[in-house]
C-alpha cells in the first residue's frame, strides 16, 4: 500500500485502467487532480469549455472501445456538461465525467461554486456519485469505469469534492480484472431453481 493524497489515487486509477488520454477544462476545484496528471504520461486535451470536454470525451468512447473520460471543476463548469451527458446517456454512450467539489463541510450550503450535482444529473446519468471523506477512491473509479461499459452503458458523473483531492489516502493498486470481471458474472436459475421458486 502507498499513501498519496486524493487526487493522485483517482490518475493511479486513471492508469490502472488503461486511460491513455483525458478531456477537461481547469478551474480552482480540480486543480489538484490537474497537477497529478502533469506527473502522468495521460495525454490532457484541453477544450474550449466544459461541454466540448465532456462531448469530446463521449466522442473518443463511440470511435473507440475505451471510457471517454472529462474531468472538469466545480459549479457553472460541472453544468456545462449536462448537454453533453445527457446525450450519452440518451444514446447508451459510456462516459466517465469527474468533477471538482467545493469541501465536504461546504456541501449544502450555498457556498460559492457549489452546485448540486446529484439533484441535476440524476435524470440524465446511469449513477451519480458524490464522493466522501470515508470513501474509497479507488474501489469507486475502478467499479465506474466498468459499470459505465456494462449492460446498457451509460455516463457516471463522479463529485470529488476539494478536501477529498488533497487528503491522504491508501493506494492498494487492486486489480482491475476484479471489476471487470463483475460485470461479466452472469447468473441465470436453471430450470430447477426456477420450478422450486414458483
């Protein structure tokens, strides 16, 4: 296990699962996960606002058999791509979209730049997940990129508050297959099981 801080855990996965290249547009609540991909070898494509990010990022996932990922910052930037989301999702498009947060302890208070992202984006999404200070980064990136792929492939819009970007955290580099694979395991009754249930 290797301890780093938040933002760094969410680009190890980032590699972890193959991502060679991400689509985003900066801003003060993500910069701490813009910093740990300039230690990356992730290619950073820089749009022109947050919805050509995420539009972008849906593009490289039709063209390819990979996740389009958008990382963009908190507020209005997070807004911005529920065109873009809502689309993919719309049109069964996997889509990784991971936003910066204000701080957890400013969550719910009409803090500036803080927006409800699940309230907006959980009509237009497969799952929305707000990130907390007890959560485990890494098991979440890894089971979203793969849960976004599986059965009707959709978006997941992760919210990464700021706090949790630069907190200390354990790294366990967990195998990928394991996700994966739980997305493959599917179980059927067989007929016996069935007559018994009914």
């Amino acid at each position: 296990m290797k301890e780093m801080n938040g933002a760094e855990v969410l680009v190890k996965c980032l590699e972890d699962l193959g991502v060679k290249h991400i689509f985003g547009y900066t801003g003060a609540a993500i910069l701490p996960v813009f910093h740990a991909l300039g230690h990356s070898d992730i290619e950073i494509i820089v749009n022109s606002n947050e919805q050509s990010a995420a539009f972008s990022a849906a593009g490289y996932s039709r063209s390819s058999n990979r996740v389009g990922v958008a990382i963009v910052t908190s507020g209005p930037a997070i807004t911005n791509t529920l065109t873009s989301v809502a689309d993919a999702y719309e049109d069964s498009i996997p889509l990784l979209v991971f936003a910066g947060q204000v701080p957890e302890y400013k969550i719910g208070t009409d803090s500036f730049q803080h927006i409800n992202v699940k309230g907006i984006f959980k009509d237009a999404t497969k799952k929305v997940i707000q990130l907390s200070n007890g959560d485990d980064i890494e098991t979440i990136v890894k089971d979203a990129y793969y849960f976004a792929k599986s059965g009707k492939p959709g978006p997941v819009v992760i919210d990464f508050p700021l706090d949790k970007q630069k907190k200390k955290h354990e790294y366990r580099g967990m195998d990928v297959t394991k996700f994966e694979e739980s997305y493959h395991d599917d179980r059927h009754l067989t007929e016996e099981q069935c007559r018994a249930f009914f």
